[in-house]
C-alpha cells in the first residue's frame, strides 16, 4: 500500500506538477505559519519561566503565568500616586521628607488604609543603581564593579508591600538624621557581595558620579523582590532611610506615596487621600494614581497585544491548513473516482477506501509539514526577540505541531473520504 501510494504521488507530480505544487504549498503554508507561531506562543506563553516551578513542561499554563511569577511582593490591593512638592516651597531634601511624612501620618488615619509608604520609586515605576563597595575591601575595576539598585524608603514600605524580613530589623522611625546611616538589603546583595559572612553589621558605600556617599550599615535583610518586573533578573537591591537624606540625596528625591487597603477597593480611598493632603497644603495635587496590578499589567500590556495578534495569526494558519488538505483530498479522490469505483466492484469495502482517500491526505500533510518546518526554522529567527528562557527552534514545538497538523490533516480528508466511499461503482465506470 505505502509502494503505491508513492508511486501515485510521483505519477501526480509528473502528470499535474502545477496542482502538486500548490497543494504542497498551500499545506506548507498552514503548517509552517503554525510552527513558526507556536514558537513564540510557547516561548512567550507556555514555557514556564525560570522561577517558581521551573519543572513544569509545555502547554501547561498560559500568560497568566506570566502575571502569576513570584515578585517578592504583594500587588493586590495597593494604591500608587505621586506627589512632587515644588522647590519654591520645599527648597531643600529634609523639608521634603518632613511634608511627605506628614502626608503618610494623615493619610495612615483613613478608615480602610492599612498601611502606608513613601518612597523615590516604588516597584516598576523606575530605580536607580550605583557602585558598592564594602568596607575593608578596595573598590573593584569597571570590568568587576559591584552594582546595586538603590532605593529610599521610609519604614513602612515592607509592610506595604508585603516584603517579608529573613534576618535583623527593618527600617524605623529612629533611623533618621542625625542616627547612624542605616540599610536593609535583599538576599541576593548578601549572595553576591557577601558570600558567606554574616551580614548585620557590615558595612559599605555607595558611590554615584564619583560622589562618596556615608557609610552605611546593614541592619536587616529582606526576601528578593523583582523590582524591574517580573521578566527582569533579580538584582541586589539596597533600601535607604528615607529620613536619612543624607545618603541618598545626590542621585533622588522623595516623591512617590503607597497604600495598602484593608480589603476594600483602592481607588475609593483616593478622595479621601486627596482631601488629606490638601489639608496640609491646598495647592498640592496628587498625580500617577495607578493600583500596583494596573502598574503590573501595562508592564505586560505590549506583550499582551503582541501575543493576541498571534493568536489570531494562529486561527487562520489552522484554518488555512484545513482548507488547503481538505481541497487537495477532495481534488484529488475526484480524480481517482473511476479507480474507487473499480476497486469497489472488485469487493473494497466502506474501510479500505476511507483508508485510501485519508492515507492520500495525508501524504500531502506530510509533503507539507516537511516544507512547512524548513520554513517556520527559518522564519523563528525573524521573532527570536520575542522569546524568553527558549531557543526559537525548540524540537519539542516542532515535534508537537508536526503530530498536531497530521491530526488536522486527518479530519479534514474524512469528508472527501465518506464521500469517496459512498461512490456508487456502476455510476462511476459510465461516468468515465
């Protein structure tokens, strides 16, 4: 049977190689736009990403597993907004600090506010990072330089943000001017800058355009937390005093204020937020009021887009390749009418001739997803930037939608199959 189907696809392709080629290509086609885009669906969608549960295999889990990686924080329920005191009132970083903690005092009394932070920058929202170096040890080249993200906080920012304490203290109310300058770092400053040592109690500088900051000391350590997004890599993350603007003020200015709610709906908090302001200064708007998740997803929002554009390509692609098989088998069982026929009135039965017609669509399926995967292996390099943690050749994809498209090809050559099969042969050899 296999001989004779060979021999047929050979006869075919010499008798009508304009029809072989398209059916070849229309085939391909479905079959390499559905390889090329599973690709990058799975890379970007299902390969389960480098942190929790990296044991996970494909086709488990889709981008809300990208909104589901653990960011070392609590995003439900937290509300953001921004406020900038001018210059001409606040001239100077402590004065800053002083309006900003009159705000966090104020607005810590609403009914329904759990608790609340201030900070230069809160998570996704920007950071900036400078050279470390710990004291005892001489300050490392530019090819070894120690870099941190740095971050000013004032005490209530963990608890705001859920960001639990592994060893030490955190931040509080008496690290202030005048206090010796205090840091908490996260888990993977203490991996990468102490490997071995016991933290609390050691102490390092910060430097930014060549400007020495105070020594600082640590005084706790705290879980890793993603600051730059969930697709970012973890960093040593350093956490300022924000009462101690002495150590940061070179390189940031307070600004940015969070709540946490006590279960209810952020956003209904902000008028009396507003009004709580406002009673410390009239003239002071709030602005960027943005909820944690809202921040998290316009983080992922292009990605989002780009992914259902892909979807979409992905439903014609399939549909493309259902239409093409199931054209070329009904073409082609139209052809073979008369030898369906003779192969009926010699005893073939309803089986065997759906066994041909499906085993012909199919070894056009298989012409075609021989094209179609030379061509997604070339096409994946044009999208290799939209992969993450996966090669754009991943043998797995190709195995899978090569098995995937046969299924296709299968049930879209069952129609012209039944027909073929239900072929009256005295009908047949006069229509001949």
């Amino acid at each position: 049977m296999l001989i004779h189907q060979i021999r047929y696809t050979l006869r075919t392709l010499r008798r009508a190689p304009g029809f072989t080629a398209i059916a070849v290509l229309t085939v391909a086609l479905g079959v390499g736009a559905n390889t090329a885009v599973f690709s990058v669906v799975d890379g970007v969608l299902l390969r389960p990403l480098p942190y929790a549960h990296p044991d996970r295999g494909l086709l488990v889990q889709s981008l809300m597993r990208l909104a589901a990686v653990d960011l070392g924080f609590q995003v439900q329920d937290v509300l953001l907004f921004s406020v900038t005191p001018p210059d001409t009132k606040y001239r100077d970083e402590p004065a800053r600090v002083m309006f900003l903690e009159e705000i966090e005092r104020r607005v810590a009394l609403i009914p329904g506010v759990a608790s609340v932070a201030v900070a230069n920058e809160f998570p996704l929202r920007g950071g900036g990072q400078g050279r470390v170096t710990i004291a005892g040890e001489v300050a490392a080249g530019d090819e070894n330089v120690r870099r941190a993200g740095f971050q000013a906080v004032s005490p209530g920012y963990f608890a705001t943000l859920r960001i639990p304490l592994v060893r030490g203290r955190l931040l509080a109310a008496g690290d202030r001017a005048g206090a010796p300058p205090a840091a908490v770092v996260n888990e993977t400053f203490v991996r990468r800058f102490l490997p071995g040592r016991d933290p609390i109690g050691q102490r390092f500088r910060e430097s930014q355009t060549g400007v020495d900051s105070p020594e600082l000391t640590i005084v706790g350590v705290v879980r890793d937390a993603r600051r730059d997004g969930p697709r970012a890599d973890l960093i040593p993350l350093v956490y300022l005093a924000a009462a101690q603007p002495d150590t940061y003020r070179e390189r940031t200015q307070l600004s940015e204020v969070a709540i946490r709610s006590a279960g209810a709906d952020p956003h209904a908090l902000l008028p009396a937020i507003q009004r709580a302001v406002w009673s410390i200064d009239p003239s002071q708007p709030i602005t960027d009021v943005l909820t944690l998740e809202e921040v998290i997803a316009g983080s992922t929002a292009e990605r989002r887009f780009n992914m259902t554009l892909l979807g979409a390509v992905t439903f014609l692609a399939i549909g493309l390749a259902i239409v093409g098989v199931y054209g070329v088998v009904a073409h082609a069982a139209a052809q073979r009418t008369r030898e369906i026929g003779i192969r009926i009135a010699l005893g073939a039965g309803r089986r065997d001739i759906l066994s041909l017609v499906i085993a012909s669509g199919l070894r056009w399926a298989v012409l075609g997803i021989v094209v179609g995967l030379a061509g997604a292996y070339a096409g994946t390099r044009f999208v290799a930037a939209l992969l993450f943690a996966i090669t754009p050749t991943d043998p797995g994809t190709f195995a899978g939608l090569a098995a995937l498209m046969l299924g296709i090809a299968a049930l879209a050559s069952y129609l012209p199959a039944r027909r073929a099969a239900s072929v009256n042969p005295v009908s047949a050899l006069r229509g001949d």
